[in-house]
C-alpha cells in the first residue's frame, strides 16, 4: 500500500504557505540547502529560523497545527499541545517575568513541497521540536524532542497534568522488572546527567558508552516492556511511518541504560541504543520534575539517509 503521509505533508505545507501573506511567507521559506537553519533542534526558548505562530492570524495558525499533525499520531499530538499549553502554566509559576507564552512556537519550511523532490519543515518551540525531511516522496521523521516543565501539575495528591507520564512510567517499570543483576547492569551513574546527552547537536552521538545492559540478556517480561518503551516512541509518529521504523529495527541489539536514583521525585535519566536509534529521557531538576525526551536516527536524522540515496540515484 502507498503510503500516504508524503502527500498529506506536502499538502499541509502549501496550504500553510498559500495561508501566509507575503512578510510572513519570507519568514518562513529557507532554502532546502541552508543546512545551518535546516539541521537544527533548539528546544530551549530561544531565536530560531522560520516564523512564529504568535505573528500569523487563525487561518494560518490552523494550517500550521495541520502541518505538525501530518507527522504525530493522535496521542502525541495530544502531548504536543499539552507541551504547547504548559508555557502559560510556566510563565505563571515565574511571576510572569519572562513573559513565556503559548503562540512561541515557530514553523519553517525548506525547499518547494509542491516541486522539489527534495524538501521538509520544522515545527519548533520551547520544549517541541518536531523535524520532517522529505526525499523522492520518502520521510526521514527525526528528530523528535518533546519535553514538559512542569513535568506533573498536582492537586491534592493527584496529577492534573502529566503528558510525559507515560515516558517516565514505562522506563521505571522496565527497570523494576530487571532483577538485580539486570538493574547492576542497567544502572550506569548514580548521578543523572544534566541533559540529554544528545542536546542539541545536529547529529547525534552513533554510540554513547556505557551502553547498559543489552536486551538478550532480560527475561521474557524485561524484552516485553523493553520492546514496548521503544513502541511507546515510535508511535509518536503516524501509523505508516511507526511501522517502517519498528520494521527497521527488527531482529536488532537493544541496549537499555538508566542513570540516577531508581526512586520518583529526583533527577533521573534513561536511554535506548539500537541500529540507527538513540531514544533519550531525563528529569533535569532536583525534584525530578522537568522532562527531556528525544527519538533520534544518528546516522540519519534530518534525511541523511535518503539524501545519500538520492545523490547516488541522481548523479
């Protein structure tokens, strides 16, 4: 069957474009070529290339949301608005000082979506970074960050928001399962990291050592829930484009490593190494309550691989 999330993105993208009027149409058209604004992640507030949702009118804010849920599956579009809406509950918690708000989000697209057969877009802002590359009607759809801060918004005990819970309860239920020798092996720092390790590099690390304890060597329950972390952050994407990465990562070495304390409530950080995979998590403040999470391809985020493709085909 054809996969039809080429031709929806390509579609998104020029009714995006036709909905921008001319000012705002330069901000957000950047040459295919520009690799320093194309291979970019920043899920940090600050500038970046393109133009900001907080500039357009409705029709063009829709027409960008259209765009970013080409590449999302329901639920992790769910979890991008919530990332989106947190900025409001962050500015409060600040006292307003930094005047956060929830039209910072900026979307740039690269190339002709409706000649080139070399183009992609970027929907990105504080804590979302969502990148497409398109090649001969292909998707590379990585890199992925999605992050919350807050992490957990509670009320009398219970969460009120938590759209990275599912992230955080999957990995700590993974390393309860291990067993002790399987935790010893997972376990490599008693202290998290202050970030992902990954940041944000244009490429990614293609190994981060120590690996942790590799999937042969769990029981049959700690494979499961190994194997179902990493579906966890497949199926951020569309339904076709998760069942290629899962096919691709079939038969594969996994390796599951864990840094900090086992325990909620502090820092804490976890990763997944795989052919062509670095999935990464961490909490990053001292109550453990400030989340990172990114799906990356290493030796293809961005479409590297495709465009190798593609210049061998080509020329």
């Amino acid at each position: 069957m054809e996969d039809p999330v080429p031709e929806q993105m390509r579609t998104a993208a020029g009714a995006l474009l036709a909905a921008l009027d001319e000012p705002a149409r330069q901000r957000a058209r950047r040459d295919f070529d520009d690799d320093t604004a194309r291979r970019w992640l920043e899920y940090r507030p600050r500038p970046r290339p393109g133009v900001s949702l907080a500039d357009l009118d409705v029709t063009a804010r829709k027409a960008a949301h259209r765009l970013l849920a080409t590449a999302l599956s329901p639920a992790a579009y769910a979890q991008a608005m919530a990332v989106v809406a947190l900025e409001e509950v962050l500015d409060r918690a600040e006292g307003w000082r930094r005047g956060r708000h929830s039209g910072d989000y900026w979307v740039a697209v690269f190339g002709d979506p409706a000649r080139d057969d070399r183009w992609g877009w970027r929907f990105e802002g504080h804590h979302l970074s969502v990148s497409m590359t398109l090649v001969d009607d292909q998707v590379s759809p990585a890199p992925l960050f999605l992050g919350a801060n807050p992490a957990t918004v509670r009320h009398a005990g219970r969460p009120v928001s938590r759209p990275l819970g599912p992230e955080e309860d999957l990995g700590r239920e993974l390393l309860d399962a291990l067993g002790s020798a399987g935790r010893a092996a997972a376990i490599i720092a008693e202290e998290a990291p202050a970030d992902i390790i990954s940041a944000t590099r244009a490429t990614a690390p293609g190994r981060l050592d120590p690996l942790g304890v590799p999937r042969d060597r769990l029981t049959p329950s700690g494979r499961a829930l190994l194997d179902q972390l990493v579906a966890l952050y497949l199926d951020r994407l569309p339904p076709e484009l998760a069942a290629r990465e899962a096919g691709r990562l079939a038969g594969g070495e996994l390796h599951f490593a864990w840094a900090g304390p086992p325990h909620p409530g502090q820092r804490h950080y976890y990763r997944i190494q795989g052919d062509d995979l670095l999935i990464e998590y961490d909490n990053t403040t001292e109550d453990g309550n400030h989340a990172h999470t990114v799906l990356r391809r290493p030796s293809s985020d961005f479409g590297t691989d495709l465009l190798a493709t593609h210049h061998t085909t080509h020329h």
